[in-house]
C-alpha cells in the first residue's frame, strides 16, 4: 500500500509513525507545505502570507503556553519526558515533536515545502486510487503521484471563522483575529473589544490587560469565570452590533472601542480536496464522515484529528490506530450504507441533545463514549479514563483561576487516579 499523508503536524506525525511500522504499506510521504514539522506550534512573527505566497499557517502567539497539562499530551506510547511543571511553552511542544518524529523515524518521510494543490479519487484496476497532485516550493514544480490511502491531518486551528456582527464591516477602528496575533504591545494604550471566551481568548484577553487602556470581553459563557481580572477588563454579553466606533451589546450597554479582536475560533478548510471526493463542509460541519473519521464517499480517505474538546495526541493515536487496522484486515469497516446510517443516527442524538450542527464534531462529555466506540469497533486499546479525568479538572482550573492555575503540578498514578499539587496542596482525585 502507498499512503499519502497530509501534513507533518501532531496528527500528521502520528499516522506515520504507526503507517511505516505496518507489513501491509510499502510507502509512505507526508507531505508538509512548510519548512518544518509541529504545525501550528511553529512560532513565527509573521502574519498574513509566507515566502510563497500562501497563508501562513500557525496561530502560535509568543507568550503562549499550553492550556492542558503536559501529563495528558502526550501519545499513549510516547508520553512527554517529566519535568517539573505541568504547562509547557510552545517551543517545548515543538521539541516534543521533533523528538517523537525523529524517534520513529517519521521525519525521512516528510517532503518539506511540498504544497498540496489538488486530490482526486479514481477508479483503478483492483479499486480505488487517488492523485494527490502537490508543488515543491523550492523548485516551483509540481507533480501528480498516485496513492491506495490519503490521511488528512492537515489541522484545523488556521482557517479564522469570522462571525457575522452587523456593522463590523463598516466598523472605523482595527479589526484583527486571534489568528494573527503574536505579541500584546499593538494594543498599547487602546481599547479592545474582544470577542469569545474560548482558551485563547480568556488567555489574550488577560495577557493584553497591562498594555490597554480597556478590554472589553464579550462572550456567551453560561457559566461565568470566577477569575479575578485586572481592573482594566470588563464582561459584557454577546455584540449585537457595531455602530462607527460604538459597540452595543445584547444587554443594551454600550462601548466605544478602538480595536474589534475575533478569538471566534476556526473552520474546517480543505481546499485541495476535489468535489468528486465528496466532502462538504456546512456550518462547520465536515460531512460525510463515519465516526468522525472515514469518509463515507471514499473510505480509502480518513480524516484524523477533526472532533475537538477532546486529548488530541491520545485521540489522534486511538483514530489512526483505528483506522490502520481496517487497512490492514484486522477488522472490516462497516458497508457505506451502515455507516451512513450510524452517521444519521448520531446526527438525531446529538440533535436531540441540543448540539448544534456547528457543533457536529464538538466531544466534551461525549469523548469517552467516542473513544471507546473506536477501541471496541476495531479491538484495540482504548484510553484511560484518568486523561478526560484530568482535562476536565484543568479545564475548570482555567476557567476559575486564569491567573494561577499553571502553576498547578499533575503527576498520573494509574488509569484511573491522578494526584494534583496546587498552592503546596497535594490532593489525589479518581
């Protein structure tokens, strides 16, 4: 078997690594249109487009440090070396990666500023195929190669989604995503308008504070942060509109800002896919995917790393395991017709449930169900529940206490128990 690879990420390095140690697959590109692996905990000053003219694709800002503990970050097989904190800067994920890569030999295979410019299906002698066409950037060719499996891992923190606020078009002062922003000193002495309340916007949010005259944070959170911010930030509910340098919130309260700056998340984007693959990408919603993962049309094509408010590198490794095993015959994925009735079985639940479509791929409470649905499907090891345990704990820690809960310390004791060590308490939690 050739396999195609999209991108050299956490998601990207991670297929690999499990695809060369297979029997059953001959060859195996990642495909990465920078010039270097870890995705989007590459950090760079710059914005907008690259060197070649594309978007530039990290979202890492300078001070960033990870919002989950290091203990649950890690791959299952591959855990992050000890250390004495908890939550890492950007530079020692990246690390991490390079050290995960090379360990597994994944780094060899990786075709740097190789941009992915087209996939197509095609009906080959014995099954389906795929041209994956992609330009070195270096030398300015491009090529078409064929493949029997296309991975795409190319992440989904790039894309900004921009909400449509009325008047924000029209709006007299700087409007800028989260996308885009690397260091607080452009906001000196303004006043901001920050829009989501998701973790990179409570983090910038708080960050910008010493530099800003004001930081107004509009959000929807139902449940209010109990952090204690600067006196410099207020909370204000949704925007309902912008008036010239006016915003005006749903509670009729008003404020006049210089800078309107978008922490309003990112869209699913997968502009090398043909139509004829069959993906569509509604509301945020990537249809149609079996679990979350195969493509229904095609199911020679997976998408690793789609749901969110997940353990990402753990659930990366659970979907590429998955899914390596059905190429490998360990198991048979279900028939297309199966699947597309389990996909709209679950679209009715979650419906029923209040999810909305844009939430399609959000887990939260939903993880562990979904991980064990891959592990039983597929036999193979599932997570242990000590991981969602502790990105449930950390996540509130977050949202209570922004100012100090990095300084929290975790250490896993088994599958199930964990123990935490916060302002010099110990306390072990199951």
């Amino acid at each position: 078997m050739r396999v195609c690879v999209i991108g050299a990420g956490a998601a990207g390095l991670c297929a690999a690594r499990h695809l060369i140690a297979e029997a059953c697959v001959a060859e195996v590109d990642v495909l990465e249109q920078s010039g270097q692996l870890g995705g989007t905990w590459v950090y760079t000053e710059n914005v907008g487009y690259d060197d070649f003219g594309l978007p530039i694709h990290t979202s890492m800002y300078k001070s960033l440090r990870t919002n989950l503990p290091k203990e649950i970050m890690g791959f299952p097989d591959f855990p992050i070396p000890e250390s004495d904190k908890s939550y890492l800067p950007a530079r020692d994920m990246l690390a991490f990666l390079q050290l995960y890569s090379d360990k597994h030999g994944v780094t060899r295979h990786i075709r740097f500023n190789h941009h992915v410019q087209l996939i197509k299906p095609k009906q080959g002698p014995t099954g389906e195929l795929w041209d994956v066409t992609f330009k070195d950037l270096t030398s300015g060719l491009s090529n078409t190669k064929e493949y029997d499996y296309v991975f795409v891992c190319n992440g989904h923190y790039n894309t900004p989604f921009i909400p449509n606020i009325p008047g924000l078009k029209e709006f007299k002062g700087d409007v800028m995503h989260s996308h885009d922003y690397r260091v607080p000193d452009i906001f000196s002495n303004k006043r901001v308008l920050v829009v989501g309340a998701g973790p990179s916007g409570m983090d910038i949010a708080y960050e910008i504070t010493s530099v800003t005259r004001k930081v107004i944070l509009s959000h929807h959170l139902k449940e209010q942060p109990r952090t204690v911010f600067p006196d410099n930030l207020v909370q204000k509910p949704d925007v309902d509109r912008l008036e010239g340098n006016i915003a005006i919130f749903q509670d009729g309260s008003q404020e006049e800002v210089d800078v309107v700056f978008l922490s309003t998340g990112y869209v699913y984007n997968f502009p090398f896919l043909h139509s004829s693959c069959g993906i569509v990408v509604d509301d945020n919603c990537v249809e149609p995917l079996y679990k979350h993962l195969v493509n229904i049309a095609h199911p020679t094509m997976c998408f690793i790393g789609v749901p969110y408010y997940v353990c990402a590198y753990s659930m990366f490794d659970l979907q590429v395991r998955y899914y390596v095993r059905s190429m490998n015959g360990s198991f048979e994925l279900p028939s297309r017709e199966d699947m597309t009735a389990h996909l709209e079985e679950e679209k009715r639940d979650r419906a029923a449930r209040g999810f909305t479509k844009r939430q399609t791929h959000m887990m939260g409470p939903d993880q562990e169900k979904y991980y064990a649905s891959l592990a039983n499907e597929a036999s193979t090891d599932n997570l242990p529940s000590v991981i969602t345990k502790i990105r449930e704990e950390s996540t509130i820690r977050f949202l209570h206490n922004l100012q100090s809960y990095r300084q929290d310390v975790y250490k896993i004791i088994d599958d199930h128990t964990y123990e935490i060590i916060s302002n010099g308490t110990r306390e072990v939690l199951c």
